[in-house]
C-alpha cells in the first residue's frame, strides 16, 4: 500500500513509518523540518527506504 505520513519527525510518526517499511509499505513522509527523517532516505523509486 502507498501511505503518507504526516509529522514523520514526531514520536508516532517515527513509530509509524517504521511499522510501515517494516510492512513492506511504500509513501512519503512529510514534515515541517526540512531535513529527512532519521530512518529513511528516498530510494530511487520514489518510496523510502530505511537507512
């Protein structure tokens, strides 16, 4: 499934995205900080990828 998660920088939304690449899921994780989140870069398909 393709999700969006917004406020990937929180606290739930750390849990969040994890559980979700954990799943095999694919999205995007918007911000209000414009530096990426800890535990994902962009992989070349457009997803994100743990580091």
């Amino acid at each position: 499934m393709r999700i969006t998660v917004f406020g990937a920088n929180g606290p739930t939304g750390r849990l969040l995205t994890g559980r979700a690449l954990a799943a095999g899921h694919r999205g995007s994780a918007v911000t209000s900080i414009r530096t990426p989140a800890p535990m994902a870069v962009p992989c070349s398909t457009g997803c994100f990828c743990p580091t």
